[in-house]
C-alpha cells in the first residue's frame, strides 16, 4: 500500500526529529522506530496470519501509536477500544469483531480473557519497518460509533479507503504539512478524527502533541499553543465555544492551518477565532466515519470567505475523486438551492457496516452515472448546493446529535435508560445548549420524581461518558404536537440549565 | 471573604454545576476525585464561580490551575 510504504520511509528519513510530545516528554521518529519494531516482532511471532482485525487499547503513549503503523505494516487491522469506556461495551466491541488479540500498553491488562500483547515490557529488535506487500481491500481500521440499538455501529475501513484520503489531501495545493510543523492530537482514538490528526504529521515527520487523560483540555490546548508554540491545530467547534470567553487573551501568530470538522462551525466564533489567529488558513472540513474523515472542506477567511447558512459556515465542495449528490427520500437528485439528504460516493466509501444487512441496504445504494455504477452513502445530513458549487449544512434529519465532536444517537440513550428502570415510563433524550452553545445530553422523563440514581449508574457501565445525561427532569406530562408527536422542542424548555 | 466562606460559595457552584454533592473539597482535591468533574463541566464551574463572585479569570491563571487550592488561591487574588 502506498500510503504504508511512505509512512516507512518519512520515519526513516526523520529519524532525528521529535514524532511525538505526550505531557511534556518528546520522543523521536528513531523511539518511534523501535517501538513500532519491537510491537510487530511480537504481532508476528504470536499472532497467526489470518487473524486480522487486532484490539488496540488506546492509552495516552508512544506504543499505542506505534502500535497503529505496526499493524499496518503486518496488513492488520486496529479495533480501538477507550479505556476510559466501559469494559461491558469494549469487550462488546470485540465480540462483534471475534477478536481474540488485544494490543495493551496498560500497566496491566483488563482483558485477561484476551491473548494480551503487553507493548510495555517487549524486548529490543532490529528495526524493520519495510511494510508487507497487502492488498487495499483489507480492513485498517473498524471504529465503533453510537447506535440505535444500544449494539454499538462497526464501520470498517480499508487500506484503500484511507489510500483514497491520502490521495485527496496530497491533491489540496493550499494544506502542506512540513517537518518542522508542530500538531495538535487532542483526539481520543476510537474517534475517527484521530486519524487525520496522526496520519498526516506522521507522513510529514512532523511533531504531534496530545492531551494527557484527566487534563482540561481546553486550557491544555492553550497551554500547548502558548508554550509550544503549536503551528497546525485540527479541532472540533466546540473547543472554541469554551475558550470563547478567553479570546482577547489569546493571540497566535505562530499557527499556520486551523481544521474544523466533526461539528456546525458557526460564522460569529469563526471570525473572533481568526482574530486570535493572524497567520492562519482556516479550513472547515465536513465528512462522516463512513467516508474515512474528511469528504470535503470550505476553505473559510474572515474577510473573503464566509459563506454560511444560518450562521453555519458553508462545508464547500468536494474533494477529489469525491462525489456528492442531494437526493429527496427516493435517492432522486434535486435541484439546486433545494434542501436534501448529502450522499457521499467515491474511494473513501466504507465497504459497509459491519454484519449488518439491514442497516447497509437503508444507507447505500448505487445510481448509474455515464455508463458507471456508483455506490453512495447517505449521511442522514441535510444540505443543499447553490449556484457557486459549494455546499451548506442544514441540520439532521434523524435523531443523531453531536456532543463534543461525538455522534450519539438519542435511541442508544433511551435504550439504556428504560433498560434499567423498573418503572414503565417514557424516557426521551435530548440535546440542550448550555450558554457557551455546546450541546449536552438531557433526559426527560414523564412521570413525578423518583431516584434516578441507580439508572445513571447502570447506564455508565453500558456507554462512555460523552453519553451520560448531564441533566435529568422529571415532568408529570410531556408535552405533545398535534399530530400526537412527543414536542422536543417544547421539552426542551424544561432544561433551563444557564 | 475569607477563606472558609471563599470554600463555601466554590463548593455551592460545584453542586449546581454537577448537580450532586457526593463530595468534600479540600486544597488536594483535583478533578479525579470528584464525580462528573472534567473538562466540559470544568468550564462551565469557571463561569459559575465567576458569576458568585463577580470576577472574571485570566485564561493564564485558569491554564496552570491543577487543584481546589490553585482555584481558592486565584479567587483571593481576583477578590
């Protein structure tokens, strides 16, 4: 694989250069080396070579990212599981993978269950980094994302999906990464974004600097642009909605790019940022797990480039050898200025969600295009294209939220809350905005008030933190639509939580 | 103010914030020992105590803040 073969030869070739700054420690691309060679010595010494798709414990280290490249270069698959999750989902996650190795850098593993990998007590090898010859259809990565079910959703990715993202960022003339460029991966890596924020400095024997579990990390994030003088920062909006409050005291010639994405940037707190930001292309990307991070991006300036819908900046045009396509609810194309779902095609596509039918034959379907069959992804995002070509964001057309970059379906919450309670009442979830405009989670529940505490506890076995309610309401009767509806709007109302 | 009442007005912020008060602050206390403390709620107490006291924190102070202590200290400064 292409993509693989030049991840060999820039660590190689930036040997002396910092790969990696994790709490104030730096480590060079020749640690990185070693790592990543004493990590495949022991994956090909004791795993067997059918067995592809690997768990991966994704601590705050070297070994967890060496841990990544080391299977690339074995043509195997890494199947992230947070350790701050809980171990109830995680061996979930493995279990709809039938892994049986699990990758560990943990003081001591958890998953005894599991052949363990402990990457912090693996003796010295030779470096060897020249990767295996692999074909493109097989898997890199698989990364869980919430589901409707209260199962979590697998989306496999392929070597020649992440192949296809290399190709379109290398083809983008205003984003070049240099060695000397210091990035931000404030990124937990079960979160696809993770992936753009390792790959690309990896690629350019560029430094990335993280955020240790249990810092604030917005002020973490400051910290590191000020005193490290950070140069590319890739984020999501709702990391400016906190700082937004400090803005007058943060001035940062230093960063060259800022990239939004997982999230609506809005126009008001994009110009304020660029204010703090004198020297810096900002770009707002748009893409979904299933089409390998990034699809697109606007290519946003205070002055020149502020087109928005809303108040919500304009996600642009495609990126190269991407398609996208607006269709009405039979997959027709609409017409320009027309709002409609956002479908994706092109070499970014996942092959689909993981042993899952029915879910696959709601979500893809192919349309002739000049003679071609073209596989397209529905992002259950709602968008429209206007007469310049560019693309602006809507809004949702399902119940999916975002919460601090996180796709969390409301169904996955309600699921886990009424599977607890031993009282039959209705449960809804929804997302409220604190005065900073961040979404949190809320829980409406119609009935007179009664301990809660017991359903919250069983729930944070079942799902990560993001996916907590924050807030709890008792109401005696939920108020509806006429048509009969549960009004969500009104309910939320009752979460005054400024 | 003093300190005691300085402590007292920090830990009502931090109920309403969190919305439990399973916990007891002391100078050592830094979010690993407090339920739900972390960074989403983190900024969101900031601006709480902010409102009580009527101040308004430097983003260079709020950056090296590790504990209770760093913050009743901060507070102090500012009142």
């Amino acid at each position: 694989m292409k993509f693989v073969t030049q991840l060999q030869e820039s660590i190689e070739k930036h040997f002396n250069e910092n790969v990696l700054c994790i709490n104030g420690v730096f480590y060079t691309y020749q640690d990185f080396a070693t790592e990543i060679s004493k990590i495949r010595f022991a994956i090909t010494s004791s795993i067997e070579e059918s067995e592809k798709l690997i768990g991966l414990v994704t601590n705050d280290d070297l070994q967890t990212y060496a841990s990544i490249i080391a299977l690339w270069l074995e043509g195997k698959a890494y199947v992230p599981v947070n350790p701050s999750s809980p171990i109830e989902r995680n061996t979930k996650v493995f279990e709809l993978t039938e892994t049986k190795y699990v990758i560990d850098s943990s003081e001591s593993s958890i998953y005894q269950d599991y052949q363990v990998i402990a990457t912090r007590t693996l003796k010295n090898t030779d470096i060897n980094l020249v990767p295996k010859e692999t074909s493109g259809d097989q898997l890199a990565y698989i990364l869980f994302t919430s589901g409707t079910t209260g199962l979590p959703k697998g989306v496999p990715i392929t070597f020649n999906n992440v192949q296809g993202l290399v190709n379109a960022i290398d083809a983008e003339p205003t984003f070049n990464l240099e060695s000397s460029d210091r990035c931000l991966q404030m990124f937990e890596l079960t979160f696809d974004f993770s992936v753009v924020t390792y790959l690309f400095p990896l690629l350019a024997g560029a430094c990335m600097y993280t955020i240790p579990k249990g810092a604030i990390k917005y002020f973490y994030i400051f910290k590191l642009i000020k005193e490290q003088r950070l140069t590319v920062l890739t984020m999501v909006p709702s990391i400016i909605n906190y700082l937004r409050p400090y803005f007058s005291e943060i001035n940062a010639p230093d960063v060259r790019y800022c990239s939004f994405g997982g999230g609506a940037l809005h126009h008001d707190i994009a110009k304020e940022w660029s204010d703090c930001l004198p020297n810096c292309k900002i770009f707002n990307y748009y893409g979904p797990t299933e089409f390998t991070v990034y699809s697109g991006f606007y290519p946003y300036h205070k002055e020149t480039a502020t087109k928005n819908h809303n108040g919500i900046i304009a996600i642009g045009t495609p990126q190269k050898d991407t398609r996208y396509l607006v269709v009405d609810e039979n997959n027709e194309e609409v017409q320009l200025e027309v709002t409609g779902e956002l479908c994706l095609g092109g070499p970014q596509i996942t092959p689909g969600y993981w042993k899952n039918d029915e879910k696959n034959a709601k979500s893809f379907f192919t349309r002739k295009e000049n003679g071609e069959e073209i596989r397209y992804y529905k992002t259950g995002d709602l968008c429209f294209k206007d007469q310049d070509g560019d693309f602006l964001y809507v809004g949702r057309a399902d119940f999916q939220v975002k919460i601090r970059g996180y796709r969390v379906e409301l169904a996955e919450i309600e699921f886990h809350a009424k599977a607890k309670s031993d009282k039959k009442v209705n449960m809804v979830a929804i997302d409220v905005y604190n005065k900073l405009g961040n979404a949190e989670l809320g829980l409406a529940i119609e009935s007179e008030e009664f301990e809660i505490d017991e359903v919250l506890e069983y729930m944070k076995t079942k799902m990560p933190d993001y996916m907590i309610p924050a807030h709890v309401r008792f109401i005696p009767e939920f108020p509806h639509s006429i048509n009969g509806k549960i009004n969500r709007k009104e309910l939320r109302t009752h979460f005054d939580i400024n | 103010m003093n300190r005691e009442e300085i402590l007292s007005k920090v830990t009502e912020a931090f109920v309403s914030v969190l919305e439990h008060s399973n916990f007891e602050l002391s100078d050592e206390t830094t979010a690993n020992d407090v339920d739900g403390w972390e960074s989403v709620t983190h900024m969101m107490i900031i601006s709480e105590v902010e409102k009580k006291f009527n101040i308004k924190f430097k983003l260079m102070d709020l950056m090296n803040m590790n504990n209770v202590g760093d913050l009743l200290k901060t507070i102090e400064s500012e009142l």
